[in-house]
C-alpha cells in the first residue's frame, strides 16, 4: 500500500530550515536534502528567512570549512530563530498535534 506524502505548510518547512541552522549553520544542499525541498523551495525559503533576519550567510573564507554551494554556511540568527521556533512549536502543541523539540 503506498503511504500518502506529508502535506507541510510553508510555516512547517521554514521551521524545519530553522532547526537544522541552529549551531555552527549548514551548507545550502545541506538544508535542501534534510528538508526533502527542492532548489526552488529552498531558494524561496532561505531567501525569505535571511531577509526577516531569521537566517544569515557565512562566508565559508571566514569559518575554514568548505563549502560547495555559495560558498558558506546558512545559520539561524538567535534570538530570532528561537523566539520563530518557540512560537511554532506552542501553535503546534495548542492544536493537538505532536511536536519534537526544534531548539
């Protein structure tokens, strides 16, 4: 029997791009594969999350990591990212649905 595909909504994808960012960032196909979008979705995305100030790029000449890509590492900017996941997770937890921990 084939299983039907997860409906995400874009607040569920950008939560899940917040997630993987938090620590040292990841490369952008990175954050593409972990969170099963495409280029397009990915662009659109990252893109609106570094214009909210929810994300920010990293030079990978300033971090001494290699980096394919764009050349660096996309990183959730704190307090921001975490105050976006603290909220989305509440929202969550308030309509009955399960959430794992995202911070």
């Amino acid at each position: 029997m084939k299983q039907e595909p997860e409906i995400r909504s874009k607040y569920d994808i950008m939560a899940r791009i917040l997630s993987i960012c938090i620590g040292q960032g990841e490369p952008y196909t990175h954050i593409m594969y972990k969170c099963n979008v495409s280029v397009d979705q990915a662009n659109k995305y990252i893109g609106f999350l570094v214009e909210k100030g929810l994300l920010e790029f990293i030079n990978s000449n300033s971090i001494g990591r290699r980096c394919s890509r764009n050349k660096g590492l996309y990183r959730a900017k704190h307090p921001n990212a975490e105050e976006y996941l603290r909220g989305y997770t509440t929202i969550r937890r308030a309509l009955g649905e399960e959430v794992n921990s995202l911070i």
